[in-house]
C-alpha cells in the first residue's frame, strides 16, 4: 500500500502539532541528524524547541510539514523558511531544520517539503536561498541534487555528543536565475 502524503504550511502550530514535531525531531536526532541537539534528545527539549518555533511563526518565518494522510498527527517530515530581518537582507531567506523521519526517507518526501519552500520562496519575491548543512554528510548530496550550490565550509563548527567537532557546508539556491 502507497503512503498518502500531505504537505502544508503550518501557520498556527496547536499542542498535537507540537507533539508529532517533537517526535520528528527526537528521531532526526536519534538518527544522527546534525540540527543542532545531541542525541539522545529529551523530549522536553525537543517540545521547547518547537514551542519556540511556534512564537516565531509569521510571514517572514514559515514552516512546512509532512503528514501522513492516513494517520495525520504523525508528522513525517518538516522544514522552515526563515527570512532576511533587515532592510538590506529582504530579498533572501534561510531554510532550516530539513528533517524527515528515518522510516519516510528514500521516498522524495524531502524533495517534496524543498519544492514547497521554494515555491513559496519564489512567490514571495525572494531571490536568494541559503543554507549549511553537515560537511561530507548525505545531505550535500541531497542538496546538489536539488540545484543547491556548495559555497564553501566551516571546519569545527559544530560538535558531536563526544566532543567530536565537525564542519559544516554552506549552500545557496537562486531563484528566478538572479545569482550567477
């Protein structure tokens, strides 16, 4: 049997939303997902996190998820849109927080939350997108394969749960072909 998936941006997240979030978020981290938590992650700090997110969302700040139309508080992937705060940063956004559940994965679900920012991006006037990922994780594949362009990396910017420090990859995607 096929999976039936819905993605929709979220403007209001509500206690059940937060919920299925905070389980996305303790499985992308669990799993080795570099999104700013150290596994095993608390879902205390998973729910506060998203509670956060919550306060934060507004026209300039969008989230998109995945839900699984069969079973809808089961969120089975996210991403979020924020965009430039000052006069001079209007024009281009960050995208965070790509997650996806480790057993929704391989299925296009993450090119699919990725199309809906950027259409949405793109409708929204915005000309440039950016993002970093994990240097030489899956992601940077994912990303190039998205028309994301690698700009370069950060050594040692973040850390692992033993200490370990990593870098992370900056990318960026034009919109409308405005960034040669």
């Amino acid at each position: 049997m096929t999976r039936v998936v819905e993605i929709e941006r979220v403007a209001v997240l509500d206690a059940a939303l937060i919920d299925g979030l905070g389980a996305l978020l303790i499985d992308a981290v669990d799993g080795g997902a570099s999104v700013g938590f150290h596994a095993p992650l608390q879902q205390t700090a998973a729910l506060a996190y998203w509670r956060g997110v919550a306060a934060s969302l507004e026209a300039d700040n969008t989230l998109w998820i995945a839900r699984d139309a069969q079973a809808p508080k089961r969120i089975l992937g996210s991403v979020q849109l924020q965009r430039g705060e000052r006069e001079n940063s209007r024009h281009r956004a960050e995208v965070c927080k790509l997650m996806v559940l480790r057993d929704a994965r391989r299925t296009g679900l993450a090119a699919r939350l990725m199309a809906a920012l950027e259409a949405h991006a793109l409708a929204g006037g915005l000309r440039l997108l950016m993002l970093d990922t994990e240097a030489q994780s899956p992601a940077e594949a994912f990303y190039q394969r998205q028309g994301w362009r690698r700009a370069g990396e950060i050594p040692e910017y973040a850390s692992r749960r033993d200490g370990t420090l990593i870098g992370t990859a900056l990318y960026f995607k034009p919109l409308r072909g405005s960034v040669a």
